[in-house]
C-alpha cells in the first residue's frame, strides 16, 4: 500500500512543488518511476513475486535520491521541491525494500528451520 502512495505523490509531485513548465526531465523522470513502482505495487497484490521486484523498487529509490543530481537539477529553479521530494520518495522507496527484503530472507530462514 505504501507503494501506491509512494508512486502517486511522484505523479502529483510537479503540482506539489510547483514546477514550473519548463521542468520537463524532472517530471518525466518522476512519472517514470512512479509507473514502475506502481506495476510492482500492483503485481505484488495478485501475487508474491520473490526478491526481483523488492530489488528493482530499491533501485528505483536509490535513482530518486541520485536524480536530482544526476540530471543536473540543481542548476534549475525547480531544484529545491525536486530534491525534497525526489530525496524523500526516494528514501521511502528503499527502507520499503529493504524491510520487504529482510522479511522474505527471515521467512525463507524460518521456513527452512521447520
């Protein structure tokens, strides 16, 4: 579920931070992942499936955090509410995955222990 609003806040976000028009490769680069992560979220919900999809998640975390330096943002006047949000999002993103990924290793090592 935490996903789901994770993706939508980076569908919503040039409204919330207020970009202006000219912010293209930010907003592009935000709807982007926030498609990939909400396909996961939603193939998640019809089933579990394993390590790849926590894997790609936190890659996208980690680019959101990069990103608004890696597209060189910072010399725009949009870079303040990008980074924010990018940085925040982008964090989330990662510990989700990371929890996600620690409960499916102590599964598998409870499972094996029966």
């Amino acid at each position: 579920m935490l996903l789901i609003v994770s993706a939508l806040v980076l569908f919503v976000a040039p409204w919330i931070a207020g970009y202006p028009d000219t912010a293209k490769d930010a907003h592009r680069n935000e709807l982007g992942v926030g498609v990939i992560v909400l396909m996961i979220a939603m193939a998640r919900f019809i089933w579990y499936p394993g390590k790849w999809p926590d894997l790609a998640v936190l890659l996208a975390g980690a680019w959101m955090v990069a990103a608004p330096w890696a597209l060189s943002l910072q010399k725009t006047a949009v870079f303040d509410g990008t980074q924010v949000i990018d940085v925040a999002v982008g964090t989330v993103l990662m510990v989700l995955a990371g929890i996600s990924l620690l409960m499916l290793k102590l599964s598998k090592h409870h499972d094996t222990h029966r």
